[in-house]
C-alpha cells in the first residue's frame, strides 16, 4: 500500500501507468498470433481496473487521512489566525499541500466522486444565504397595512352587525364583499411582489459569482469560486478577489501586495511572500501575481463569518422611489383630509336627517350599520388616495428591465444606474475590447530594422542570435501563459495583446516551457497605466541579470540608446534610425494598429529586487503592430447615440494615431473634434481646460488620472450626465466619479466590477447603448403609470368627496373603491412598467439632470382627463335615472351606482390605454406584442364583467342589460379621442 501511495502522490493521476497500457496495445498490433493478444489485452484491461480502484481507495482514504490529521476547523484556524508556528508544525506550506493530497504543478485529481468526498469533509466555497421570504411572508406584509387592516376590522363589525340585524346570509354580504376585495387586493400585490423579490434574487446571485484560473487534474481552466475544493491550486492577478482562504505557493517576481481593507478597514496594503503567506478570501490583488493551494472555502473563511453578520442586504432606494415616495406621502396626506372631511360630512347629514325626524337618540341597527359603511367609504378613500403604486411601479419596472438587460449582456449591480443611464449625455468609453473586438493578431512588425509583413518565417529573415533575445523577452516580461488543456491541446491564457505575441512566437516554433527554463525570474514590474510600460529582470545560466520592458511604442523608445540591426549586431540608436523606428510607429498608428516596442539592459550585478527596474539605457529589439478589428455594429450604436443627443468621447491608452485611425472608423472623431494625448491634457491649466473639453472626442495614452479629471469637469463643470466603462483595477477611481460606471465582464478585474454599477458581460460598445435605452424606457414608463395613477386618484377623490357633500352618499362603495386601487395600483404597475423600448426613446435628447419628473405634459394629460371624467361621473349622478329611464327598475339608485361604478371602470381602462404614450396620438403601436399589457388590460375586463353580474350581493351592484354595457363602454371610449384632442394642445415641456 505504501508504494502505490506513493506512486499516486507522485502522479496523482497515473499518466505513466496509462501511457504504459497505450503502448504496450501498440505493441500487440505486430504480433501475429490473435488469441494470445486477446489474453494479453484482457490481462491489461484487469490491470488497469485494479490500479483505477486503487487511485481511488487511495484518494478516498487521504481524504480521510487528511481530515483526520488537519481538520477542516484547524486548517481555518491557521489561516484565519496567522499562525506561522503551527503552519510550520504541519510542515509549512508544502507539508499542508501534501496533507491535501495536492501537487504544486497539476492540482488535485478529482472526479465527481471524489469532489462530493472532499466537500463532505471541508465544506463548500458558498456563503450561507439569508432564507428567501416565501410567498407567505409577502401576505402577510400586504396584510400589515394600516388602512387595510382598518378595513378589515371594519367588515368584521359589519358582518357581526349584518348576521345579528338581518341574519345570514343576507346580512354578511357587505362585510363579506369588504373582505374579498381586500384578499384580492393583498394577493395579487404579495405576488407581484414575490416575482419581484425572485428576480432580484437570481440577478444577486449572477453578481455574486467570481471566475478564476484553476489548476486541477494536470491542466489550468476557468472555474466559478464555488466549485473550488481545499487543495485546488488557484492562479491571482492583479485585480483579482482571493476566492477562498489560502496560502501563498509561488509568485512572479519578489512581491505580491493584498487589501485587505474589505476585512480589516486598514487601508494599508499587506504584502505576501514565502514568509507570510497567508491569503484571506474576499481581499484583493493590488500588485503581482501568484499562485496559492485553497485551504479553507465557504463559511469556515474570515470572509464567510464576516457575510453571516451581515446576510441581511437591503438595498438602498433609488432617487426616483424616494421622489414618488415623497410625493406619495404628499398625495395621502391630502387624501387623509378629503376622507375625513367625507366622513364628517355623510356623519353631518346623517346626523340632520335624524334630528329632522325626531330620531336623533334613537339608534338602531340599522343606523350603526350606516355609521360603519360611512367609515369604511373614509377608509376606502384613504386607501384609493395614498398612491402607494408609485414606489412600487419603480421597483417593478426595474425588476422587469434588470432582467432583460441580463438577456442582452448587461448586469446591473446598483438599482439607481437603470434610472441615472436615462439621463447619459457623456459615454467616456475604451477603445480596447469595448470597441474592438479584442482578438487581436500581429499584422506587422519592424524588428532588426526591417519592416515585415506576417506571416514570416524569422529562421530564414533574421539572424539567430536576434530570435533568441526576441523569444526571451516576449516570453519571459509577460502576464500570460501557455497551459495544457484536458484534451492535451495548448491555450495561451492572459491579455488579447500578450496572447497576440505568445501566438507569434509559437506560431514560429518558440517553446514557451522550454525557454522559462533557461533563466530565474528576479524581479516582476507589472503594467503601470501610467508609465505605460511593463517589465522583469532576469538571472541567466551564466549568473549575469539581464532587464526586458515592453510597452507604449513611443515611451519605450524615447528610454532607448541603442537598436539591434538586421545583422543582429548591437548598433548605436543614431538620428537616422530613430526617425525610422518613430515613421514605422506612426504608420503602423494611422492603419489603426496598436503599437508595442520590445526593449532589453544589460545590468550590473550590483542590482538589488528592491531597486526600480531602470527606465534608460535600453537596446530596441522590435516593434509590432497588432490589428483588433472594430466590433460589428459599433458604428451604428454611436450614430444613435449621436441622434439621441449623447456625446461619445474615446478614452484609451493607446498610441494618438491608432486611437485617432479607429474613432474615425467608428464615427467618433468629427471634423469639429479633437484628438489629445493624456500627458498634453494634464499640463492645460483650468481655463484651457474649460475652453478644450468640449470639444474633446478622443484622449490617447491616458493615465487613470486623466480619465478621472476629464470626467469630474464633465460632470461639475458642464453639469453633464457622465457613463464610463473601464476593465483595469487602476479605473476604479473614473468608475466611482461617472454617475454611471461600466465594468467589462470579460477583460474587466475584480476591483473594476465592484467598483462599477452595471457589468458589460460581452464587452461590447453596443450593450452599453442597449442599457442607455432601457433606462430611458424605464423613466418613461414610470411617466406613464403616474400620469394613469394620478388621473384615477384625483377623479376618485372628486367623485365621492362631492356626492358626499351635495348628496349624502358615496357612489363608490368600500369594495367597489378597493377594486379601482388594485386596477390602478398593481395591475397598473404591471401594464404600463414593463412596456420594452422601442425606436423612440433614442429619438428624443436625454432627461435633464433636474428636470421635474411630472412634466408640464403630463398635467395636460392628468387634469384634461380628470375634467372629462368629473364631468361624466356628475352628469351621470344627476341625470342617470332619465338618460338611462331607471324609474322602473326595483332599485333604481343601486342600479344607477352600478352604472357610475362600471362607466369609472371603464373610464380607467380605456384611460390606461391612453397612458402608453404621453404625446403621441398613436397609442395601439406595438400594443399586440406587450402580453403583459393585453393580459391585464383582458383580465381587468373580464373581471370587471364578474363583479357587476355575478358578484352584487359582495360589491353592491346589479346585473345590466346589453345597452347599459355599451353605453358604459362608449362613455369610456371617448376618453380616447379627448386624450387625442388634448395632446394637440401645443405646451413646451
């Protein structure tokens, strides 16, 4: 047992013993005698099923071993704790490693069976959640009002009152129709409000998913943080959020820099080597890179214990639900006065009446029944009156576009970015990957002084020596890798520029391995955006230190004194081959492509990994021009951002020539437009800035603080609506200023993504405008529910407040009042707030930052309405009986208010109708496609039907007749064409 114990920790999984197999098969296709192979075959075919059971006994039983020797709490608690003396104990870093059964180059070997062992034994890389509210809960808060509850409580004395005055069940039918319409109020609100809280749900969990590079069963691959075991061995870049507990294995170069703010609150950053090599989950790669084995996931982390205080997240509201929660409060509170005034006034009259019969200190049943209904109808209005739809038709219209956006590539990480994108005067893009395509291939090179168009063969055009220096500097000073994937093919993983040079290099014959071998990695500078350059020091075979830098064609030059000629001799950098190398680089800019120079020193052995790498002195080896095609449609997204009044500015570190070649191609840079370079910009002082930025389209070679400048006078200065998309952990600063941050989901890092609001999930330009629609949709559809909300609040609180007043009573009953409150409330929310976009948002110029929300428009719109249905409601209380000739039916005012109740109703639908366009006569365009709308417009009709014929006993109505119905829809009907009359009335909005 204890040699194939360690011939599986060795090679875990067995790749010599199979390859054996394979060729010994190999071997048997020459012998001639078949039986004798067909022994042998079933002989190997044992074999090789007993060495399968017993990797994994093996596997199983270290598992054990392992749990049994180093619990998962203990593991926790030496990285948790720090404890470099029992981390040491257990043999250090290496010792733990092997106490997971893991190998620094492969990993762990894991099949399905052994990934369900291993999280039975350490757990799973998830955080505890907090319990999803059920349906029930939701109930249960719509029940939690105070003005239904008041209601309630009302129908319980009426039916207590009905059932001992008049008996059951004639006595219970207004106290039972009180309580229907409140449990179809609550259940209909509790499930729009559960689809919410799902869809909020799953949208957190995709924004809660990080993917890292992974190295397990023999070759690297991309992984979700949840699938990750103690043991797996995790790659970690700059940018990168550590995924789970760990500790640290090996790095590129002499320091890896953590934050840990996120845990401690220290802002100071800890640095993470050999002798500290402790890596908690949830902080954050500052600078370099490494490698670290998973040794504690889910809630055994620092982190983990840290998200089980704070499971509950509540989001905070978005500036236009605290908006209509204010004008909410606003509107009920006028509503509480209208109510009591009604009550007092029906109490007034009641109280008179009594007075002139000379009953005024007798009261019956009948009179307490009468107080009841007077107190409910005060309610009802209350109810009616207090727009509680306005907040919620924001979060609904959210909820609906946060999941369409998640359809087209876009994760909204802050609510408030849906509304703010509607208001985007500025995109302040990248050009790299937002832009292009970020596929990029060399094209063209100029190395050894002579200009090459690719495909090259370099054995044969250049001499050896200049190959050789060419191969090590793009091998060794690069972030990328060549990995081996499970099907035994090459991937190079890293950056779309390095993978365009490591493709290069492998595409003639270079080994990537095989030269990483040559030499010792020293010293690791990464990409700095704002020097623009990269770099490493090497130790070669022969003990002498040797530096590479690559980076911005024009600095990287400007710090060289020599160049290698087409001899590959070291020759002097004079004029002449200066103005030759700057010529290439300016041509290979103005065929928009992107420009690197490759450069190496010789340095002195008196060099310290603590010291800079020089930035002077340098030997020119090459310069590429590297193509990355401009995405499909770009240019189509940024004519309508032009049309729509949104400015698109190119914001890029790339060579002025090559940022200027590609915004032409895209239709960014204009005749009228200026194309500046970062470091120009920076030396303007505040009123050159003023004078320059608007008319700025494209800024080249940026630092992040230039981005951050330009946005910041953007958005103090000209009072602009600023998006900014950004990838590196350096753009977080420009994401945080932008009222709208873009985050690139694919070339973006960790710190860009938490630093953003929305995450592009394809990286594309044309994404960004798709979200820029939907939040223009998203405020106009808002638009149209208040002006259909506020339309019915307003007629309700008219209607009943001066039949109150001028007859005694109220025409609309407690029931009937909580049935138009859930057809303007929560069926009207689902209508008007989930209307797509269409064409004709990105017609119009955006939403000004401070324009009113309720526009002059919108109060045509809401007062022309209103008066018309005032006017009808009034016409019909008074002259109802003769229009309609009700004088012989039994109960002539029953049915009249059957008649008033239906004619509102149908008002209100036909009014909702009108409502899908503010100043358009068009309403029915693209009316057949929103099946949301024509759902509930359908079923507000047909339940509308029910309620008047079936229901009477509950909601106070009586059956009409085949007339009455079409009259009551023609007088709804005609809301239409004096929608239609009133948007012609010319008002500047």
């Amino acid at each position: 047992m204890e040699s194939l114990f360690s011939v599986v920790w060795r090679r875990p999984c067995g790749w010599e013993y199979v390859l054996g197999l394979v060729e010994t098969q190999k071997l048997l296709k020459g012998t001639k005698n078949e039986e004798h192979n067909e022994r042998i075959k079933e002989k190997l075919k044992v074999a090789f099923l007993v060495f399968k059971a017993a990797v994994r006994f093996v596997r199983g039983s270290k598992v054990g071993e392992a749990a049994s020797s180093l619990s998962a709490d203990d593991l926790a608690s030496i990285v948790e704790g720090q404890d470099m003396k029992r981390l040491n104990f257990h043999g250090g870093v290496y010792g733990i490693a092997k106490k997971l059964s893991t190998n620094f180059s492969i990993g762990l070997y894991m099949d399905d069976e052994a990934i369900k062992e291993r999280q039975k034994v350490y757990g799973i890389n998830k955080f505890d959640e907090c319990v999803a509210r059920t349906f029930w809960v939701f109930v249960w808060e719509s029940l939690s009002d105070i003005a239904l509850m008041s209601l309630g409580f009302c129908a319980l004395v009426s039916l207590i009152i009905g059932i001992v005055t008049e008996g059951w069940p004639k006595g219970a039918h207004d106290g039972l129709g009180i309580v229907a319409s409140i449990l179809l109020v609550v259940f209909v609100a509790a499930t729009s409000d559960y689809w919410q809280s799902l869809q909020f749900m799953e949208l957190d969990n995709e924004k809660k998913k990080i993917y890292v590079q992974v190295t397990r069963n023999g070759y690297r691959q991309r992984m979700c943080m949840y699938e990750l075991l103690p043991g797996d061995i995790v790659h970690l870049g700059v940018g990168d959020q550590v995924p789970a507990d760990g500790l640290f294995v090996s790095g590129s170069g002499s320091s890896l820099y953590i934050d840990e703010s996120s845990l401690t609150g220290e802002s100071e950053q800890v640095m993470v080597n050999e002798e500290h090599p402790f890596l908690l989950s949830g902080t954050k790669v500052e600078d370099g890179s490494c490698k670290m084995v998973v040794t504690t996931v889910g809630m055994r982390t620092q982190w983990g214990k840290l998200m089980a205080t704070l499971r509950e997240e509540v989001e905070d509201e978005t500036p236009l639900q605290v908006k209509l929660r204010e004008v909410a409060t606003t509107i009920g509170k006028i509503g509480l006065c209208f109510a009591l005034f009604t009550f007092s006034v029906l109490i007034e009259k009641m109280v008179v009446e009594k007075w002139q019969a000379g009953t005024s200190l007798i009261w019956s049943g009948e009179d307490c029944l009468r107080l009841l209904e007077y107190f409910a109808i005060a309610v009802a209005i209350v109810v009616v009156a207090v727009p509680e739809g306005l907040p919620l038709a924001v979060t609904l219209s959210l909820a609906f576009a946060m999941k369409k956006m998640m359809n087209d590539k876009a994760l909204v990480r802050q609510l408030a970015a849906c509304e703010t994108m509607g208001s985007a005067t500025t995109i302040c893009s990248d050009k790299t990957g937002t832009l292009t395509t970020n596929h990029m291939t060399v094209v063209k090179s100029c190395i050894g002084m002579k200009e090459l168009n690719h495909p090259i063969s370099l054995e044969s055009d250049l001499p050896a020596s200049l190959v050789r220096i060419l191969f090590q500097s793009i091998f060794s000073n690069t972030n990328g890798e060549v990995v081996v994937t499970g099907n035994g093919k090459h991937d190079i993983l890293g950056t779309p520029t390095e993978t365009a040079l490591l493709e290069f290099c492998l595409s003639l014959g270079g080994d990537f391995h095989a030269e990483r071998e040559t030499y010792k990695l020293v010293k690791v500078e990464a990409f700095n955006s704002t020097k623009k350059r990269m770099g490493v020091v090497l130790e070669l075979p022969g003990g002498e230190l040797r530096a590479h830098t690559k980076g911005a064609s024009e600095i990287i030059l400007a710090s060289c004194d020599k160049v290698i000629d087409s001899n590959g001799r070291v020759v002097h950098l004079t004029d002449d081959y200066f103005s030759y190398l700057d010529s290439t680089i300016e041509k290979f800019g103005n065929e928009a492509l992107r420009t690197l120079c490759l450069a190496y020193k010789e340095l002195d052995q008196g060099f310290y990994t603590d010291e800079a790498i020089p930035t002077s002195g340098y030997t020119c080896i090459a310069i590429f021009g590297i193509k990355d095609p401009v995405r499909p449609g770009v240019r189509e997204s940024i004519a309508l951002c032009r049309s729509a009044g949104v400015t698109v500015r190119m914001v890029t570190g790339d060579n002025i020539n090559t940022a200027k070649a590609i915004a032409r191609e895209c239709g960014i840079l204009t005749e009228d437009g200026i194309a500046i370079e970062g470091p120009v910009f920076r030396e303007k002082n505040l009123k050159e800035m003023i004078d320059l930025i608007p008319k700025i389209q494209v800024m080249a070679r940026s630092s992040p603080l230039d981005k951050h400048t330009l946005v910041k006078h953007l958005r103090g200065t000209f009072n602009e609506v600023v998006a900014v998309t950004g990838d590196g952990t350096n753009d977080a600063l420009a994401l945080h200023e932008a009222d709208v941050g873009f985050a690139m989901g694919i070339a973006g890092t960790e710190v860009a993504k938490e630093s953003a609001d929305v995450i592009i999930l394809d990286d594309n330009f044309s994404t960004i405008v798709n979200v820029a629609k939907w939040g223009r949709s998203v405020y106009i559809n808002i638009q149209k529910f208040v002006q259909f909300q506020l339309t019915v609040n307003i007629v309700a609180l008219m209607v009943n407040f001066s039949s109150a007043c001028l007859s005694g009573k109220a025409p609309l009953t407690a029931a009937q009042l909580l049935w138009v409150n859930m057809i303007m409330d929560t069926l009207g929310a689902l209508a008007l707030t989930t209307e797509p976009p269409n064409g004709e948002q990105m017609k119009r110029p955006p939403i000004g930052r401070n324009e009113a929300f309720i526009t002059s428009i919108m109060w045509r719109n809401i007062l022309g309405q209103c008066l018309y249905q005032f006017l009808i409601i009034s016409i019909l209380q008074a002259y109802g009986n003769t229009i309609f000739k009700l004088d012989s039916h039994p109960d002539p005012g029953l049915l009249l208010n059957t008649i008033l109740f239906n004619t509102f109703v149908f008002c209100q639908v036909f009014n909702e109708v009108n409502s899908r366009e503010i100043e358009k006569l068009n309403v029915f365009r693209g009316i057949l496609q929103n099946r949301t709308f024509m759902v509930v417009l359908g079923s507000t009709v047909v339940f509308q039907f029910v309620i008047v014929e079936f229901l009477g006993s509950f909601a106070n109505t009586t059956p009409l007749n085949l007339m009455q119905w079409c009259l009551c829809l023609f007088i709804g009907f005609l809301g239409m064409p004096v929608a239609a009359v009133l948007k012609l009335i010319p008002l500047q909005n």
